[in-house]
C-alpha cells in the first residue's frame, strides 16, 4: 500500500464544494430519477425518497462528495428501489 497524507490546509477549501462537480452529480441522480420511473422504482437519496417533480429541492441538498448508488432487489432478483448514499471517511 502507498502512502497517504492528509493536508488539513486543503480539507477546509473541501466544504466550500466545487460547483461543477456539484451539478454533475445533480444531473447524474436526476436522470437515474427519471429512468427509474419509467419502470417504476423508487429512488432514494440519503434515505429520502424523490421523484422527478421534486429534483429542484435535490440540488441544494446534494453535496459536493462521493456518492454510491445501491440497488435493492425484491424476492425474484427484480431491482425495486435505488439507493444513493454520500460515502464518508474517504
């Protein structure tokens, strides 16, 4: 394994985000949103359901992080939920 060193002069500008990295996320999640109706599956974003109606309100609680998405499947290997986390501690 190599080495890692943590910059705590830099962790600070980290929570100021970065825009462009922000909306691409955004749209990234809106569009898995918009896909997952079409077949009906519900899609949650750190534990809250949204639908396309309500993506406005997704943005400004998106944050400039990682996010993992997560699929949750019924008894019959069907995916029947979506979930996106914000992955902390990297």
């Amino acid at each position: 394994m190599g080495n890692c060193r943590i910059d705590m002069k830099n962790n600070n500008t980290k929570s100021k985000g970065n825009p462009k990295k922000k909306k691409a996320i955004y749209e990234w999640i809106v569009s898995e949103i918009k896909e997952a109706e079409k077949y009906g599956i519900a899609v949650n974003v750190e534990g809250v359901n949204y639908s396309s109606d309500e993506t406005k309100e997704l943005f400004y609680v998106l944050e400039d992080a990682v996010y993992m998405k997560e699929y949750l499947g019924d008894s019959e290997g069907r995916i029947i939920q979506i979930n996106f986390d914000k992955i902390t501690g990297m």
